[in-house]
C-alpha cells in the first residue's frame, strides 16, 4: 500500500507490481518529475520492501 500526505491510499494491491506501477504511485505522493523527463534510473533486483512508520 501507498499513501499520500492526507493519509489517502494511493495504491492498494497484492502480489508482483512492476517497478514502473509502483514508481509512477511515488512520483506522484512526491510530486517528481515523470519517467520521460527525468534521469533514467538503473534497475536493481529486489526481493521484497516492506516499511512502516510508527509515531515515537
């Protein structure tokens, strides 16, 4: 699941996404530049991310 700064869920899926699903989601919680107009970025192989933000 992606999140915006409201707290709205931006992308909710399970299972494989592919990188450019999950970057477009991030571009856009982050307000960046699309694909097309930015550097291209070198593909790495990852197993899995998970994160979670906890208040202190």
């Amino acid at each position: 699941m992606i999140f915006d700064a409201a707290g709205e869920v931006v992308l909710n899926q399970v299972g494989q996404l592919s990188y450019e699903r999950i970057d477009d989601k991030m571009r856009q919680v982050f307000d960046l530049l699309p694909r097309s107009e930015s550097v291209e970025l070198r593909r790495r192989p990852i197993n899995e991310v998970n994160s979670e933000l906890v208040a202190d």
